[in-house]
C-alpha cells in the first residue's frame, strides 16, 4: 500500500508534467540573463554554478550580480580557490554577507580538490557530502551543471508550488510538503533549464507580494489563484520577536590617523573578519560604565549620539560608537583610512566608519 505521500506525488505526475511542458515554453522567451548563468545551447560551467548558488543564498540577485565577477576574476577556478588563504576568501567576500557561505565555499573547494581529483561530482548525492553543501544546494548544482533530473526547491520555488497546489500548511512544515511534490516534476528533458524556470518564476512573477498572476503560465492551473488565496501562500507562522542586544564600539586612532582593528576568531558569528574592538554584546539595556571597562585604552572617550544598529538572523544589535586618540598606542593591528580595503570587513563596521567620517 503506498503511503499518503507517495500516492500524492504519484497523483500529481501527469499535471506536473503538463506544468512543466507550459513553464519551459514560457523560460525560452523570458528567461533572465545573469553573469553566473550559460547562454541557450551552452553548456554550464560548474564552478561558476556552485559559487553562485553559494552566494545567491539570503542574499539578493542585485547584490550577488555586482560582485560574482570580482569574486570569479580573483579565483576563476576551483583549484585558485582552495589554493587561497581563507582570510582572502572572506576579503573578496565583502558585501556579500553570511560568510559562513564563504567559508563553505572554500572548505568544498579543498575537499574536491583532496578527494575528487579537482572535478566537482556530479550527482546531488555526491554533492550534499562536500562540506557546508545543504540539499537545496547540491540538488541546484547537479541540475543545473550537471543536466541531473532532480528539481531544487529554494524560498521561491516553495512559494510558487505552494500556491499551484494551494497547499495552507503553515511555513516550515509547508517547505516539506512542497519538496516532497517536487519529486514529481523531477525531469528527464532539460533539467537544468526547468530548475532555472521555477527561480524566475518565482522572482518575477509569483512574486511575494501582487503576483502577476495575470501573465504567468501556470494562471490556469493554479488552485490559489482560483480559490483567491495565492497571495496569501505559503502562510507562515507567528515569528517570535527578534532579541536586542547592545554593546558600545571603540574607535580608537594614533596620532598618525591609523585606526586600531582587531580579528573575531575563525569560526561563529562574522568569524575571521576585521573589526573594531568592541564591549560585550549583552542584553539590553546598555550599562554604559561595564561597557567601557572593556575598552582597549583608559581613556576620555566621547561617544556619538546615535547607536549604529545592526540585524543579525536572531538578534538585532545596537552599539555605542565611542572615539578617542591616543599617544601610547596599544600593540595591535593598526591601519590607515587610506588602505581599508585590505581588511575584510563586514556591513557593521563599515557602518561605524561611515557613523565616524572614516569611510
């Protein structure tokens, strides 16, 4: 006897195939052009694929579409990349965010380098055993480098499936639910273009807000649409207020103008970057008189009026920027305002340094 799920998915193959028939007709006249993508007829470059979808993730096309060429002119193939210092990686990283991405990246490049003789693998299997390399990713990769028939499913394709299948679970469960159904669009016939066609759909037409429905192909077959609650899929439940933490920066400068920085250590949050020392981030609210006990010199620090605030994923942090100069500079690293661009620094202290005029 087969199980609920499977009977579904099973249900769902010959409508999925029709969907996916209409969605690949509609790919070839509207299909977005991106540096990271091959043009109609090409063949994918693997490497350019697997550094995109690392980059692509929580991170805008916008944002990504800037710096994926940079980044690939820096280290244009898998081997400049694990052959590269991590502390190089994280710097041509910049502007980007999450960098456990890039650290990712950079950990999957060594290991096909140490155990795939350079060549990425090709299977979505193969792939999920590269380190930091989740499902969705792997999956992405061996369709679209590799013409694997699987069907990868990000934020977008939930949405999109969501609403077709008029699926009212609330998010998360409901991104189980739409990746089991998947399957049944799993294809034989240009995988990786299909894989690409359910991303620009969702992108810009099953949008999150006002979908066009209107010119989608899909219009007719979607139970959302006709049941007038697409717009409101896939629900999502309560999320629980983000915590607020705070802690106050200290700008400290030499008579020289050189800025003192310090590194965060390798691994957890904004791991191996550049910053500028900082208090404890604690708890709101902010005891000024703890926080200056950790600065890094005794001395009269004056502090601008508005704190610098920050959103982390699970928690918002606010910091005090406090300046001062000293005369007996602390051992350290000390750099110029005119060579910041050799550190890797995040968003939030290029944020104090504009607060400051330094940037």
């Amino acid at each position: 006897m087969r199980s609920k799920t499977s009977a579904t998915v099973d249900d769902h193959r010959p409508v999925a195939t029709s969907l996916s028939q209409k969605l690949l007709h509609w790919y070839d006249q509207h299909r977005r052009h991106l540096p990271w993508r091959a043009e109609p007829g090409a063949a994918a470059d693997p490497y350019r694929v697997l550094v995109s979808e690392l980059m692509l993730q929580q991170t805008t096309v916008a944002t990504v579409t800037g710096r994926f060429e940079p980044f690939l002119s820096r280290f244009p193939d898998i081997e400049s990349l694990a052959n590269a210092d991590e502390s190089d990686v994280l710097h041509a990283w910049q502007g980007l965010g999450y960098y456990r991405r890039a650290r990712a990246l950079h950990a999957a490049a060594r290991d096909v380098m140490s155990k795939h003789q350079g060549r990425l693998p090709e299977t979505a299997e193969a792939l999920r055993d590269l380190p930091g390399i989740g499902d969705y990713t792997a999956k992405a990769v061996a369709a679209i480098a590799f013409g694997q028939p699987v069907l990868p499913i990000d934020g977008n394709g939930v949405r999109v499936l969501a609403r077709i299948f008029a699926i009212e679970t609330p998010l998360p469960k409901a991104a189980n639910d739409v990746r089991a159904l998947a399957t049944a669009f799993e294809p034989t016939e240009r995988p990786a273009d299909l894989a690409q066609a359910v991303m620009d759909l969702g992108a810009t037409i099953c949008r999150p807000q006002k979908p066009l429905c209107e010119v989608c192909p899909w219009q007719d077959e979607c139970q959302g649409r006709r049941a007038g609650c697409a717009e409101s899929l896939p629900k999502r439940a309560r999320k629980a207020k983000r915590p607020v933490r705070q802690g106050v920066a200290f700008l400290l400068t030499r008579s020289d103008g050189a800025i003192l920085f310090r590194k965060r250590p390798p691994r957890g949050l904004l791991g191996g970057l550049h910053e500028l020392p900082t208090s404890t981030w604690l708890p709101a609210p902010l005891d000024r008189d703890a926080a200056i006990a950790e600065a890094p010199a005794q001395l009269n620090w004056r502090f601008h009026e508005q704190p610098v605030r920050h959103v982390f994923t699970h928690f918002t942090l606010e910091l005090d920027l406090a300046e001062a100069e000293t005369q007996h500079p602390p051992e350290g690293l000390w750099q110029s305002c005119t060579a910041l661009e050799q550190l890797a620094l995040p968003t939030l202290v290029k944020k104090l340094l504009r607060q400051a005029g330094r940037m």
